[in-house]
C-alpha cells in the first residue's frame, strides 16, 4: 500500500515535470527556472541551478546519490555559497579528482532544495544523469545479462568478445557454481592508453578494472589483441560475478580466493606466472595463504607470484574438493564469515591448514618427472 501510494506521489511529481519543464513554484513567488547536469568525463560533473524570488534566497543545496549495490543508502549534500540574493545562479562541480572517480556508465540521481527568506522552500524532481565517456560513440551489443559497449572495430569484433564473455561466465559456473545475477555493462576502450584517459588515478599496469558495485568492467582491447582481450575479459567478469555472490555488509573476500577464481576462470596459468612459481617453490620462498588473504606486494616479481600461488590455492580446492565445495565455500563467506571459520566449515581445515596440503600439493606437482 505503501508502495502504491509512493508510486502514486512520483507519477504525479513526474506529470508535473512534464506540464512545466524545469519549473517548480511554491506559494510565493520562488521559483525554480532551470537545473542541469553537465559531464565532464572522466574529471567532473557540473551541476547547475538558477533560480529567484520576490524575497531573498537564503538557501540552496544540493542532493545526489550515486547508483552502486551498497547496504545504506547514501545521500550526499552539498550547501551553495552565496550572498542572498532574490535571483541567483548556482554553480556546483564533483571534482572527481579530489574524491576518486566514477566508472564509465555510472549514474547519479540529483534534486536541490531553495529556500527564501520568507521560509518557502522548493524541492525539485530528482533527474538522474549518466556519467557517460562521452569523449567516444558507444555501439553496444546485448546477449542475456551481459552488454558489451565498443567504439573502435566492427560488430563481428564485438560479437567475438561477447562470444568469449559468455563461455567464460559457463566456465565459471561449471568450475564454482557462480553465476551472473545482475546486469554486466563492458566497456572496450581501444587501447591501454584510451582506457588510462577514463580513469582519474591511472596506473602503469591497468589493463582492466572491475566497477564491482557498479556492475561495470573498463578494458583496454585492441581489435588485433583478442588473446590478451580474452583473458581480460575472463578475468574482470570473474570478478563481477563473485563480488555480487558474495557482498555482505561484514566482510571481504580473502584476496587469493578473489585473484584466484579470476586467473583460474582465464584458463591455464601463463607461462610467466608458472616460471614464478616454480621459483618459489625450488627455492622455498613461497608466500604463506595468512599473508595471501590480504592485498598484494606492488613490487612485480612479489606480485607475479601472487597471482601464480591464488590461481594454485584455487585450482588445489576445486580439482581436489570439486566445484559444490567451492560454491559452498562463496555461499558461506556471503554470510560474513572470517576466513578460518569459513574454510574450517566447509573444508574442514583452516588457512594454516590449506597452506600446508597445498604446498604439499603443489611441490610434487612441480616436480621433475624423474623425481615423482
Ligand atoms: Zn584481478
């Protein structure tokens, strides 16, 4: 009923939209004339608002929330610096560089409030804006949950990625029983450098990047580097899925389990990454799971080997333990279990625990032939 009647309340807020466009009046004569929304990709976004009264305005804010899976929902205010005047212009831009940036294809829903000095108040119809890159002309293609957003190649470059999007997402259902529950939007930038121009805090190696809350996956593909794209893709989708499995308001994943399904979902382990590993096993120098269940080393080699030991751990569970245990395993850390509990009650061992059978495991299966 409830739920009627708001609904009921926004058809009308909406009919009024639609027979004074961008004009709301209260009693007196306050008056909003105009308000928009500029994007300024990936830096800003520009609000404005103009409005007047016969009285001095007193008081303008602003309300925003952004559009992510979160647990509370989060409106933000901002109040407008300004000498009361009864006509006023109000400027306000989100510097993203100074809170972290929005993903492509986000968006923000916004409505200000005025008030005049003789205590009328307008509250406008929230609008909600895209924050579009809208630095390039987006085609899009759609196959069930997932839609892919390209600029550069042609539809059959597109449909290919679609075509890897999806058997990755079967693999992964095979190999864990994750699936997706929610949209997926892909954005393919050209390249690693067009792909760096969307993003406010760029590093050297970002390749790709999942927007897990928002649903959203940034990647640098060149039309000529499918392979790489394949795994990119493999790689973020993982990510996106797993994180909307599991999202609970009390904890996180360990990294390793989280970087592990991913790599595992990419398909055999690079070259590379084996050569580490196999290093750190001859050589004893091998990470401990304690250590791997938080965020990684930024130093390369350290890294390298990260990855190379969660794609192991995570391929360790599920050829020994099978794909039911590793959903249980999801299902339970969705409650909100610490990482010992959850492996204990699934497993039956803990971190300690994993770590020792899988550096038992995994030195005999890096060994030499002769030597097995
Ligand atoms: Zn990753």
């Amino acid at each position: 009923m409830i739920k009627k009647a708001s609904r009921l309340a926004l058809v009308i807020c909406l009919f009024l939209v639609i027979l004074s466009p961008g004009l709301v009046q209260a009693q007196s004569k306050l008056t909003v004339l105009d308000y928009s929304a500029l994007v300024e990709f990936p830096a800003k976004l520009n609000f404005s608002l103009s409005a007047e009264s016969d009285v001095n305005i007193t008081d303008i804010r602003l309300h925003y929330v952004v559009d992510r899976v979160s647990f509370a929902e989060v409106t933000s205010e901002v109040y407008i610096e300004f000498t009361p005047v009864t006509t006023v212009e109000a400027k306000w831009a989100w510097d993203m560089r100074r809170t972290g940036g929005l993903p492509p294809g986000s968006s923000v829903e916004y409505w200000w409030t005025v008030e005049d000095a003789s205590g009328d108040r307008i509250e406008t119809a929230p609008v909600r804006v895209h924050f579009d890159d809208n630095r390039y002309s987006w085609h899009s293609l759609t196959e069930g949950k997932v839609t892919i957003y390209w600029y550069e190649g042609d539809r059959s470059f597109a449909q290919e990625l679609m075509a890897m999007a999806q058997q990755a997402l079967d693999r992964l259902n095979r190999d864990t029983g994750a699936y997706l529950d929610k949209p997926a939007r892909l954005y393919i930038y050209a390249n690693a450098q067009d792909l760096q121009g969307a993003m406010i805090f760029p590093q050297e190696w970002t390749g790709g990047a999942a927007f897990t809350r928002y649903g959203i996956i940034a990647i640098g593909i060149a039309p000529d580097s499918l392979s790489w794209g394949e795994r990119a893709i493999a790689h973020e989708l993982t990510h996106l899925v797993i994180h909307q499995m599991t999202l609970n308001a009390y904890g996180d994943l360990p990294i390793w389990l989280d970087e592990g399904i991913a790599m595992y979902t990419e398909g055999m382990l690079g070259p590379a990454y084996a050569t580490f590993l196999y290093k750190a096993i001859t050589e004893e120098s091998l990470i401990s799971v304690q250590s791997l269940s938080s965020p990684f080393s930024a130093y390369a080699e350290q890294s390298l080997l990260s990855y190379a030991q969660s794609y192991s751990l995570v391929e360790f569970l599920i050829s020994n333990y099978g794909q039911a245990k590793m959903l249980e395993l999801l299902n339970t850390f969705k409650q909100g279990s610490s990482y010992d509990a959850a492996l204990e009650k699934v497993y039956g061992f803990d971190m300690d625990g994993l770590d020792a059978l899988w550096r038992d495991y995994v030195t005999r299966q890096y060994q030499p032939a002769e030597e097995k």
